[in-house]
C-alpha cells in the first residue's frame, strides 16, 4: 500500500530526483502538480528526456540509487527497462517519466494532464 508523504519528504524526493536527473545531463525537466486535480494517480509528475536508450536508463538507475542511499526508499513499481524508451518509476506521490526524445513529443504527457500545475526546470 502506497503512503502518502510528510510535505518535507515529498520535497526532499522532489529535489533528490531532480539532482539525479541534472547529474546525468537529463533533459527538459518538468515538474507537473496534480494535488489540485480529484481523478489522479499521483501527487505529481516529474519528466525529462535522454538522447538515448543508454542515457535514459542510466538517468533511471541513477535516480533509483540516489534515492535509495538519502532516503531508503524503492520505488513502488518500475517499468520500460527492457527497451529505455520511456521509463517509469512509481514512487507514489510522485511519478517520474523518462523518454527518449520522440517518444516524449509523441505522448506529450504535459500536454496530456495539462489541467496540472507546470514548473520547468533548468538541466
């Protein structure tokens, strides 16, 4: 069963995967608040992109290790190794979506859940 998160967890993970994202040059990285929404799976999205299948799950696996060494934390569910096109990890209140480059403009999840609150961040 999934827990939700103190609000000073939930900002520590949001900034652990952030960093983890930044240290292996992930791309475009957005944050989507969906806590304003009633129909959703997560308190919020985090998305970025890789330039290839190799980064992408290097940036994953490098999430899943830092997260996992400050907060001992694993994800829920983990998904899209096998082909690093999109890869996912479900950390309950936040969901993190990695894509290579095409695959991200073609399912545009920004655009998808666009009723959530938008914050871009720097690479």
């Amino acid at each position: 069963m999934k827990k939700k998160l103190e609000d000073s967890d939930y900002n520590e993970l949001l900034e652990i995967i952030i960093e983890a994202i930044r240290s292996k040059k992930g791309e475009a990285i957005t944050f989507l608040d969906l806590t304003h929404l009633n129909t959703t799976i997560s308190r919020s999205f985090l998305i970025s992109h890789a330039g290839s299948t190799v980064q992408a799950k290097a940036i994953a696996e490098g999430i899943e290790d830092q997260v996992r060494e400050k907060t001992r934390r694993k994800p829920y569910h983990r998904e899209g190794f096998d082909n690093s096109q999109w890869i996912l990890l479900d950390y309950g209140d936040v969901i993190v979506h990695i894509f290579q480059k095409p695959f991200r403009d073609f399912y545009n999840l920004e655009e998808l859940w666009a009723d959530g609150h938008r914050t871009d961040f720097a690479s």
